[in-house]
C-alpha cells in the first residue's frame, strides 16, 4: 500500500504535537582529527585534534528528534551529580522546544560515550556508565515525574538503553499512568524480555534485539513476520514494528494487518541513532493522529535520511517533505537548504574528504560575470555552497526598488547552474553567521575586495581556511545591466 499521500498532510501536523519521552540518557561526545603518523610508544595511530562536539545521545537523541522537527518534547532522565549530567542539562536548556526533569543522583555517573574519529574512520569509543537498578526512591521520583508531566503530552515513548530507568516495575507504573490518561505509549526494548513491555501500544525492536528475545530467525519478510507476531503476544501490544537495516521494516499490528516497508536510503554511511529517530518520528506521527500504517511508513522515509549522516544526527523538516517530494525535486529545489540541513549534508561531504567551498551574493540577474566567478569558485573546491541574500536583505542592501527577482526564483536559477552544489538563503546583510556554522575549507569571492576586506575572511584563516580571490570580468555587473535595461523604450526590442 502506498501511504505517501497521508504523510504530506502529517508532516504539517507535527509542529502542534508534544511528546513525553522517559529513559536513559547519556552524553555523547566526539573528538575529530586526523593520523598522519603511528605513535612511537605502541603500534597505535596518534590522533592529532582539530575539534570537538558534543550532543545529546540515548533518550536525548529521540527528544532531539523531535525538536529537529518543530515539536516539543519533555524528556524524564537520570543523571549523576557530574560534569556530563550538568553538560545535558545546559544542552537541553539551550533547546527552546526541549524541557527535562532530570533528576540527580549523587553517587551514579552520567553516561557517556566518547568517540575518537580520524576522517570517517572511528577509531575508538570510550564509555563511562552504570547500569546498576536504581533506588527505589528514584524510582519514585521518576513515576511522580511522569504523573505531573503526562497531561500535556500527546504520546508517550520509552527509550531503553539498559542503563537502568526503565526497570520492570518503572515500565508498568508509566504504562498504567498513561492508560489512565488515554495517552498512547511506544517503547524501543534493550532487553530480551519483551513481557516487561506489557501493554505498550507499539514496540520498535531492530532486527537483532527481536530474534534475541523471539529464539526465531529474523531474515526474510516471513521469518520477521513471524517472530514479530511471536512478540506481539509476550509484550500483549497493539503493533511490533521492526527496524531491518537495508531490509526495511516490518510492521505486525494485533488486527492481523502486516506491512513490509523497504529501505529508503540510497547510501547507508552510519545506522548508530537511527532508532532513536524512528522512536521519535513514530511517536510524532501518532501524536498527529496518524494510523499506525502512516506512522510507520513515515518512520520509515525518516530513517533513510537519518542513516546516510554521520553520528548521531537528526533528520529536519525540509528533509522529510524533499524526500516526500523526490520526483518534483530532482531538479534545482533539491539544492536548496536550509542551514540546519545544509550543515548536516557538508558534514557528510567532509567524512568523505571533499573540501567545502562558500561564496555569497544576491545574484538577482545572473550574468556571464556571476558564472565565470561561480566557476572559478567551484575549481577551489570538491562542493560549492552559495549563501543567496533574501529579499528582505537585498532591499536593505540595494534599495526599495531590488531585487527584481524573488529570493526563490534567484534560487532556482543558482541551483540549476553545474557548478552550483548548494543554496542556503540568509537574512542577514552579511554571511558571517552563515560562514562560522558551516566552516568552509575555502571562501571566494570577486577581486574586487581585499582580503582583509571579505567577510569572515579572518575567521576562516584562524582555522586553516583558505580566501580565494576570483577574477572579474571587466563590465560585467546586475547594476550596470538594470540600468542599461531601464534606457530601453517599453515596447522595443533590446
């Protein structure tokens, strides 16, 4: 069955719908280099640091998911009274759609993942964790959290990662909670006892987990079919929808209605956070009053673009409509991004060691100035990101009277251009923002300026970036072109 036609419809509804997500949260952090020389001490490469991150990771990464989509989601956690507890506790404060009850406890450390990467290579990950029961009176803390913040949620999801939130006892209290409150729950199992989910409405096993906890293979779309139904009476859920890496999914709903769904992705760069993303968007869709069918099918579309990103990322809305949309947008509109979804495709580019470009301007008539620079532009690098004024800037920039093409139209016209691999349109009058979230390896931009005279010049060079000056062509410019325009009596040819 082909459910495209529902999730258009669902991805506009996504904004108004609020999640309440209970489970293990960790920090995950990573630190990037790069290996040029194995260390004297031990046959081990030696990891020469360029940067470092940090995000959300476990339960954080699905309530990031739901913010990365416009919604709002409140995430009941346990932390230790350290560094990392304190350092999720600033993200999520940072996340204007995010809130936390994220409750302390003294003698237990946060968990965290740490990641030492060298190009698109992981080279080592480090954790620090307990996954010890905790106390019963933290326990209770997170039921009575649960009780005062279940009103406002429209679903209810259960991130499990085995660090011991979600106990037994915990899952059940949540579960009756939330069947008091008519709120539907999902849960996503780390544990081979899938009874302990009882009356969960839908379980999102992957493909490993269910076969632990079913003793059935889980290969084909029947073998899957079958160890999902085997599922579906021990945790006596409404649906099992199982996470099949390139096989897709397979949803089993109680009715007997079974949907095998097959893998979106193109090109699979990293599965790790992908359920936390299928948790999310599952939940977001039935908080929007989405069939199980749609919901699943939208998880699905999510999940292909969340596995062809590095880490653990988060799939954004312009995302999901391009990918709702893909044959109206395999032309020009496929380059056009927002700066949240730009950031995650030049960090894809950069993992494959492409160097990233950026260059700037209004371009509201494109003449053979603007592409001999766009291509000197694009010889400087392996992808050329254009940061395009919007209308508003031009005007403030150039007068009431600019420009004469709309920011979308002038968008079209760049993207469809070879040499043109990305447009992100900024409000500002400069691109400075625009130029320190991105970071290219080069920034071009005409020989009309100095150096010292181009926009984030500095702060590119402070990292090892590169300005590139491109040769203009003499007489070429949209000013001097509008003005010759203008002398043309209405009506006669040019």
């Amino acid at each position: 069955m082909d459910h495209t036609q529902a999730l258009g419809p669902l991805l506009e509804k996504l904004a108004s719908v609020r999640v309440l997500c209970i489970g293990d949260v960790m920090l995950d952090r990573f630190v990037y280099g790069s290996v040029d020389r194995v260390s004297p001490e031990a046959p081990i490469p030696v990891l020469r640091i360029e940067r470092e991150a940090q995000m959300l990771g476990g339960a954080g990464n699905v309530v990031r998911n739901v913010a990365a989509l416009g919604a709002h989601a409140t995430l009941i956690a346990v932390v230790g009274d350290d560094d990392a507890g304190r350092d999720i506790a600033r993200l999520i404060a940072n996340e204007p759609s995010l809130e936390a009850s994220l409750i302390t406890v003294a003698d237990r450390s946060t968990t965290v993942k740490l990641r030492y990467v060298a190009g698109n290579q992981q080279l080592l990950r480090a954790d620090r964790e307990q996954s010890n029961a905790l106390e019963r009176e933290t326990n209770e803390r997170v039921c009575a959290a649960v009780e005062g913040e279940i009103a406002d949620a429209d679903v209810v999801v259960l991130s499990d990662y085995a660090k011991g939130v979600l106990s037994p006892g915990v899952v059940a209290r949540v579960v009756a909670i939330a069947a008091r409150h008519a709120k539907p729950v999902i849960a996503d199992p780390k544990t081979v006892d899938f009874a302990r989910y009882k009356g969960v409405n839908v379980l999102t096993p992957n493909a490993k987990e269910l076969a632990a906890a079913t003793a059935m293979a889980v290969g084909d779309d029947a073998s899957a079919e079958s160890a999902a139904r085997k599922a579906l009476a021990s945790a006596a859920a409404d649906a099992v929808l199982v996470t099949r890496s390139e096989r897709g999914m397979t949803l089993v709903a109680r009715d007997g209605g079974t949907h095998h769904f097959p893998a979106e992705a193109r090109e699979v760069f990293d599965v790790s956070g992908a359920g936390d993303t299928v948790l999310a968007v599952l939940g977001l869709a039935l908080g929007a009053g989405a069939s199980i069918a749609d919901a699943a099918a939208f998880a699905n579309l999510a999940a292909g673009i969340v596995v062809c990103k590095a880490g653990t990322a988060v799939v954004r809305p312009d995302e999901l409509s391009q990918a709702l949309h893909a044959a109206d947008l395999k032309g020009p509109e496929a380059k056009i991004r927002t700066i949240d979804s730009a950031l995650d495709l030049t960090e894809r580019w950069r993992t494959r060691g492409l160097k990233i470009g950026f260059t700037n301007g209004c371009f509201d008539l494109i003449h053979t100035g603007h592409i001999s620079m766009l291509a000197q532009a694009r010889a400087a690098c392996d992808r050329l990101v254009v940061g395009l004024n919007t209308d508003a800037s031009v005007k403030r920039l150039k007068g009431p009277t600019r420009p004469v093409n709309t920011e979308m139209a002038r968008a079209i016209v760049l993207a469809a251009l070879e040499t043109v691999d990305l447009v992100v349109l900024f409000d500002e009058e400069t691109p400075i923002k625009l130029i320190e979230a991105l970071r290219p390896d080069a920034l071009i931009k005409g020989a009309d300026y100095s150096v010292e005279q181009v926009v984030g010049a500095s702060f590119v060079q402070s990292y090892g970036g590169r300005v590139v000056l491109a040769t203009l062509m003499p007489g070429q410019s949209t000013s001097g072109t509008i003005a010759r325009m203008g002398r043309v009596p209405a009506g006669a040819k040019p």
